[in-house]
DNA sequence: CTTGACACCGCACAGATGTTCTTGTATAAT
DNA sequence: ATTATACAAGAACATCTGTGCGGTGTCAAG
C-alpha cells in the first residue's frame, strides 16, 4: 500500500483540520486545502485512501469521515499526523495529544536488551507522556536504571530513563550503549575519540570504558529523566 | 445556568454519537434522536448550550459543532456523557485513565507562589501522566525547580518536580516550603526539631536555614522529578 | 496504433443540512 | 388583563456538500 503525495497531504490535512476544528473537513475544504480543483478528484483519492481502510467514511453525509488511527500507525504514517494516536481537549479548550512509551527493561551493567524485538505489544509497562514535551514520539521507549553509575548526572538507581532510538550520538550525550564484546547495554556518557569510543560513568568510582568503535553501537539517546519517590 | 431535560438528553447524544461516529451529528440526527420534531427547536437549544460555552458552533457548516470538555467538566456535567475525556482506551483495548496535572510556576529561593489560588485554569503549562504511577492526582501539581540548591539530591536547575498537596512532611522529604517572614516559597529537606524547623539544601555551598516552626508551612511534597535533556 | 488503467478536471444535480419566519403554549411578573 | 420570556412546532428557504458523468492527458501492454 504506497500513498501518492496528494494522498499523504491530504491525510495530513484532515488530521490537522479535525485536531483544529473537531469536526471533519467537507471534500470542498479537503480541495482547497490541497490544491485540488475538482471535487471529484479528492472523492476519487478518498476512496482510495478508504479502500486501504485509513479513513472510515459514511456514504451521503456531510463531513462523514474519519481516520483509523490503529490501521495508519500500523502503516506508519500516524507520526506526520497532527493530533496522533487520540486527540483530547485539555481544560483550557486546547487540543493536544498524548502518547504512549512502552518502558522495555532495565538498563545498567546488567542484562543485554533486545531494543529492536521488544515492541510495544512486548512492554511490560507503559508511561503516558504530554506530546508537547517530545518531538517523534513514536522513536521513544523508557528504562528503568539499575546500577549508580550516573549517579553524578543526577541519574539514580531506580529512575526511568526515556530515550530516542537513534543510533548515532553526540559527544557527551548520555546514550545507551550495546557492546558487543561484553553482550550488554549500559548507560554512559559518549566520547568518539578517532575510531576509539569511550564511555565514561558519571560517578568516579567507576571506570571509564575504551572500546573500538566497531564494538559499540548506539542504541538511543537520554532525552529525559524520570523520578519516583513515593 | 441549569439546562432542560431535553438539553441534557442532546448533550447526551452528541456525545455518545462523536464517540461512535468521529464525527459530530447533523441537527436533524439530535432532533430524532432526541425525539424533537422541528429542526429549529434543536437550533434553538442549541444555541442556549452554546451561548453557555457548552458546545462550539461554526456557523453554517454540516455538523459544525462540538463539546467543549473543559465547560462540561466545570459544570459538573462530563461525568454522565459518553467518551469523556478521562476514559481512553489503551492499544489492548482496555481502558485506563490519565490525567493532567498544572505546572504551576516556579519555585526555588524566588517569588512567592501561590499555589492555592492557583488552580487548573490558570496553569500556563501541563504535564499529562499515567494513573497507575501516582495515586490521589487530584492533589498533584508541578514546579520548574530554579537554582541548584538540590543538586545533591539529584535535582537539577530547570527540572520539573510534581508535589502532592500536603501541610505536613515527615523528616527527611523533599518538601515545596513557605517561608511567611521571606515571602518566598522554597524546595527544601525538612526537619521539625522541637519547635523549629530546620530547612536543608541538598547542596553544601547552600546554608541550612532554621526557622520557627510558626513561620514555616509545608506546601507539598515531592513525589517525582522529571528532567528534559533535549 | 489501439486499448485500458490511472489520475485528474469541471460541472451539474440532488440530497443533506443549517437558518429563518410565523405561529402557538405555557408561566411569571406587572 | 397585559406583557415579557422561555420553550416548542412546522414549513419554506438557502446553502452546503457528496455524487455522478463526460472528458482530458499519460503511460505501459498488446
């Protein structure tokens, strides 16, 4: 199932409208909006996009259409959308959206995590977070930290860590790292120093770690950091 | 403003026909369903709901209208309705809740803030959190935290902690205190000793400060912290 | 070259839908 | 009684809006 550009922007455009209005577009205001001139030609690719069950829609009644939020995340193509997985008012009358990340495991010198198997239906945990606070939410997942070795970054045992899937990083970003060698995961600052990478703890009783590049591979970057005490 | 019972019953309908339709309904679909003959008697209630900032209307459009959560909530009146926007349904199809809490303002050796005055329609800013992480949400709020007063705590300059509403803190917690004879509102560890209060940075280039127990009221107490790195 | 699928355009039409006008019935205040 | 106000009905109207049909240009297969 490939989408033509018109196809996408039109998608586009009815999430943004319903997210902004909260009633779907009419096939004129999907037309304008798209340049397209013709109302039988946004009838024609609705009927398309509806075929491929990503839009539901009700044969003779104005505005009758919806999008099937589960079948265009299984397409990815929810991330693009405004408004993604549930649109809701907040109490000010604002829409905004939330999301979920799935928390996959622990993270520390401590077992190696499958970040690619571990999906969403895997997860174990959720964490629901406010969309405007993080950018593609969709490359997000959590962690639970084990260990103390960030604990100078303000990073404790027992705090939830959320990272973007990423595979490069930065240096001195807080990354988790896979080594290869030592088949495990572990949370470090990263430093790529020619074709060495070193990973420093952010606690000084632990050491740092030199490892070739080849042997390290990134496997996402802290965005935030998450703290229960209670 | 109190409504008719025909009023309740449309508010009713169009709820529970937006929760199953995605789109809202014509005035002909609330006029039978709401067994109202004329479509000018469902305008006419309508535009009382309306004119209560109930629902919103775009003038002349096909199914123009919808709720207006944040009203109905005030009202007393989101409960009874289909589809509210405390439930949703999770990806496995069952439900769960969330809820927002207010990001009140800021707070570190700062400006005052009032908290109690401060309620849901004033926040500037929202966190959104899963229910099963905190319990009683009703009585969270949130605080940008300014200064690095706690950084021995792991509590960072800029980091958002959520307290829960409370006058009284065990010692040791992390409490938001005020401090009647400064005018100031404080993120501080706490100890009651006799008759004095001793409020303790996390920091040691920060003093102590050790107060009357009369002048010192507990706030809240942190119940999380949450840091963005990005 | 012809054919057919595909994407697109314009337009006219009919059905869907919001609006307005007139009328009628209560109830409470004057 | 009279007036004002809230609520309701029905019909006519205007416009919004989806649908259908004829037509165009492209492109690859036959």
């Amino acid at each position: 199932m490939k989408l033509s550009e018109r196809q996408k922007s039109m998608l586009a455009f009815i999430a943004e409208f319903v997210e902004e209005n909260n009633y779907p577009p009419s096939i004129r205001d999907i037309g304008t909006a798209c340049s397209i001139s013709s109302t039988s030609v946004v009838k024609y690719n609705l009927t398309k996009l509806e075929r491929d069950k990503l839009i539901r829609r009700e044969k003779e009644v104005s505005r009758g259409l919806s999008l099937d939020w589960a079948r265009l995340q299984e397409a990815g193509l929810a991330a693009d959308l405004a408004g993604a997985p549930a649109a809701q008012q907040a109490a000010d009358g604002s829409a905004f959206t939330f999301f979920q990340v799935p928390v996959l495991g622990y993270i520390a010198a401590g077992e190696p995590i499958q970040v690619e198997t571990a999906d969403h239906y895997t997860a174990d945990e959720w964490l629901e977070l406010n969309e405007t606070l993080y950018r593609n939410p969709d490359q997000l997942y959590a962690l639970r930290v084990q260990g103390d070795s960030m604990i100078d970054a303000s990073v404790l045992d027992g705090d939830i860590v959320i990272l973007r899937h990423q595979e490069r990083a930065e240096n001195g970003e807080m990354v988790a790292a896979w080594i290869d060698t030592q088949n495990e995961t572990t949370l470090k600052h990263f430093f790529l120093e020619g074709d060495q990478v070193r990973l420093q703890p952010a606690n000084p009783s632990y050491p740092e770690m030199f490892l070739p590049a080849a042997e390290v591979s990134v496997k996402g970057k802290v965005v935030s950091v998450i703290r229960q005490l209670e």
